[in-house]
C-alpha cells in the first residue's frame, strides 16, 4: 500500500514538471516571437528612423540660424537684450517643435503627434488662466522696448510716480523720485495708463511770476523783465522770452515770462527758474520799478468798519499799563 502511494506521489510530480516545462517553453515561444515582431518591425523602421534622425539634425540647423536672424533683427528694433533673448529662443524653440512632428510623421506616429498637439493645447490654456498677469506684463515688456516710449535716464511721470527711469525690464519699469523713493511700476498698469516723459523733446519750458506797482509804467516793466531774463545763462538764444500780463492783482499788475531751456533732469528748471528771478529783482529795483507787498485792511468790529482804536481806547489800555 505504502508503495503504491509513493509511487502514485512521482506520477503527481512528474507531471507538474512536466507543466511547469511546457509552460516554460511557452514563454519563451512568445518572447522569441515577439523579439522577432519587433526586430522585423526595427527594420522596417530603419530607414524612417534615419530619416527622422536627418529631419532633426536640418531643423537643429535651421532653429539655429532663425535664432541669429531673429536676434540680429529685433537687436535692431530694441536694446533691451532680455526682449531679445526672449524672442529668438522661443524662435528656436517653434523651429525645433515643427521638426519634431515633421520627424513623428517620418517615423509613421501620427497618434503620438495628435496627443502631443492636444497636451500642449491643454498646457497652454491652462497656463493662460494661471499666468494671465504675468503674459499681461510680459507682452506690456515687449511693446515698451519696441515702441520705446521712454528709456533708460528719461524723467517721466505715469500712475501717479514722478522720476527718473532706471531700468525697464520684461515685468515692471523702475523709477527713482526726486526725494529718493525707488518706485517699481508693472508694465501692464504702464501699458494701460498715460505716461508723459519729459525728456524726449530734451528742452522745457520755464515760467516765472511777478507784478509791478500800479503806478509804474507797464510798457518799460514789460521791456525791463524781457531784458532779464534774456540773459539767463541756460536759456535757448534760438526761442525768445515771452512776456504776458495775466491779472489785475489786490496790490499789482501781475505777469508771467516764459522761456525754453535744454532739459536733463529737474535740477535744470530750478536753477534756470532761480537765475531768472535774481536777474528779474536786480533789473526792476535798477529801473526803479516796485514788486509790491500784498496790502491788507484788518477789521476788528463785529459788524465791520470799526478800527483798532476804537475797539481798545488809548485810555482803557494805559490804565490796564498802570
């Protein structure tokens, strides 16, 4: 008994190797046979491939010589070299997407170029939403350094900043106020909003106020102040002083002269404006004409009309002395 159940027990065992075996044999059919699908395929493929592999190496080519056109070019419209990084790597960039689908066709994978075309899309979208500022102000980066509507050094004034522009970079514009204060300005609110630059023309003009006595004559004081301030050193000889009478003032007959000077930064007019009012005292006090002092009537009544004596006596207030 004992030995027909050892027996029957290597019946069982032979068979399972006999499996295990075949099983085995199986595997390995199916791998050699898939080894020999793809390595068949590989050579089919083979001349695609080289010619894909051709296809990137043109196109390698062609994106590098877009990127020195495109830089050379937009070096010429801007000197701002991040616009021009910018630009000629995402010419690159395009150049070298193109030759990856041309390659992808080559190689018959048209499924992988729909899903590459379909995940960018995607991206793309996606990144709009997330970034709609930034693209905002990046795009605001451009225009300015194409169009160039101030540069570096200008004195512009825009958002409600003052100062001089020390750098304008893809994001935001840099300006430094006269009292110092380091204002950072987006492009975008730059792009949106007026911006008036002072130093384009590179000349402004300079106004200075006055009046003379009612009882001066207005046609000498007229040629006396034009006079002065024909000899403002910073003055342009080529525009010629202005001379208007503006008002009727409570003690004087007020006017204003006008005159252009080249223009670098504020400390300009200042010293301009400074100059032409020394010289404007100095030839009026020489002519003897009077820059008079405002006159007031004080009116210490309730009602009106009743004078400082008459609200203190002379006598009230010596008593209070005593």
């Amino acid at each position: 008994m004992q030995i027909e159940v050892l027996a029957q027990a290597d019946g069982e065992s032979t068979n399972q190797a006999k499996e295990t075996m075949e099983a085995s044999a199986q595997v390995v059919d199916t791998l050699q046979g898939k080894f020999t699908e793809w390595l068949q395929q590989g050579i089919e493929l083979l001349p695609n491939f080289l010619v894909a592999v051709a296809v990137l190496v043109v196109f390698a080519i062609l994106a590098w010589i877009a990127k020195t056109l495109v830089s050379h070019a937009i070096g010429r419209m801007t000197s701002n070299q991040s616009i021009v990084r910018l630009v000629a790597t995402l010419t690159r960039v395009a150049v070298l997407a193109v030759g990856l689908f041309v390659a992808l066709e080559v190689m018959q994978l048209s499924k992988a170029v729909t899903s590459l075309l379909a995940g960018a899309g995607v991206i793309g979208i996606a990144l709009a939403f997330a970034f709609q500022d930034l693209a905002a102000n990046l795009v605001a980066g451009i225009y300015m350094s194409v169009k160039r509507p101030a540069g570096v050094g200008d004195i512009v004034e825009t958002n409600d900043a003052f100062g001089k522009v020390q750098a304008i970079d893809l994001r935001n514009i840099t300006l430094r106020t006269p009292d110092g204060r380091t204002v950072i300005i987006p492009n975008k609110l730059v792009f949106e909003e007026k911006l008036v630059n002072y130093s384009r023309s590179g000349e402004h003009r300079v106004e200075v106020e006055c009046g003379v006595s009612y009882g001066d004559d207005l046609d000498t004081a007229r040629q006396v102040a034009i006079e002065a301030v024909e000899g403002v050193e910073a003055r342009q000889d080529s525009r010629d002083v202005e001379f208007f009478y503006t008002e009727f003032g409570g003690s004087s007959v007020n006017f204003m002269l006008r005159f252009w000077i080249s223009y670098t930064s504020n400390a300009d007019i200042h010293a301009a404006r400074s100059d032409a009012m020394m010289r404007l005292k100095k030839a009026l006090d020489e002519a003897g004409l009077t820059i008079p002092f405002p006159i007031r009537t004080l009116d210490f009544g309730i009602v009106g009309g009743e004078h400082l004596r008459d609200a203190w006596p002379t006598g009230e207030s010596s008593d209070q002395g005593e």
